[in-house]
C-alpha cells in the first residue's frame, strides 16, 4: 500500500525506507576528460611507476645541481 505524503507543497508518494538515492550511478565525465587530457595519467604518474618516474626525476635535477656546483666552484679556482 502506498502513502501520500506532502514534499515541496505538493502531493507525492512517499519513498521506500531502504531508498538511498533516486540518482543513477554514471560515470564521472569530468574526471574522464582530467585523465585522458593529462599526461601524467597516461604515464602512470600516480602509480607504482609513477614514484620511480619521480625518483629518477629527482636523481638527474641532483646531478644537475651538482655539476651548476662543480662549475662554479671550478670558476672561482680559476680566479
């Protein structure tokens, strides 16, 4: 049997208790189209591989840094 309740200043039939939501479940568009316009998804950034990609980045801007360091240190040797 069903119950007539009053929802927003009208009639309506009153929902099952065990009713979460009336909304279907979709995909999320928006994070699909985040993911398929971003790189860093595409190589796995925000994985496993994601961490060594980072720590190989972090290796080489160390290098780099040492050589600027190396340079410069050779260039005040030379003065």
């Amino acid at each position: 049997m069903t119950k007539l309740v009053w929802e927003n200043d009208s009639l309506a039939v009153e929902a099952p208790k065990d009713l979460r939501s009336g909304w279907h479940r979709v995909p999320n568009e928006q994070r699909k189209r985040v993911e398929n316009s971003s790189a860093l998804y595409h190589v796995g950034a925000f994985t496993t591989t994601g961490i060594e990609l980072q720590r190989l980045a972090d290796a080489d801007r160390q290098v780099k840094q040492q050589k600027k360091l190396t340079d410069i240190i050779d260039w005040l040797d030379d003065l």
